[in-house]
C-alpha cells in the first residue's frame, strides 16, 4: 500500500491562507467606515404642505362638550 506524500501539503496550505488573507482584505476595503454624520439645516426638513400658510380649525372630540 502507497503512503500519502505530504511534501507539498505545507506549500498547499500556505498559500490558502495567504489567499484568503488577500480575498477578505479587498472585501474589507470595499466596505466604507463609519463617518460623522453632517449637519441637517432646517431648510431641507421642510416640505411644502398646503395648509402651513392656513389657519386650520381643531375639533373636539364628540363625546366632549364643553
């Protein structure tokens, strides 16, 4: 029966880590890290509705009468 060669297993092995190393650097660059977040003005909150400008008429609940 044949023994199993193992010369080259050291050379197999490290060469898959090395590129498994390189494979998940390059997915770890793709990735952006945290940034601070920016300023929001109060100008870009706003949204144009129709009745800001409008006084609007609040009603009671019906089973409230005052």
């Amino acid at each position: 029966m044949p023994q199993l060669d193992t010369s080259t297993w050291f050379i197999v092995i490290l060469s898959m880590l090395l590129s498994l190393f390189t494979l998940m650097q390059m997915k770890f660059l793709k990735h952006s890290s945290f940034s601070l977040p920016q300023p929001i003005t109060e100008s870009k909150l706003k949204h144009p509705t129709p009745w800001e400008m409008k006084w609007t008429k609040t009603y009671l609940p019906h089973s409230l009468h005052l």
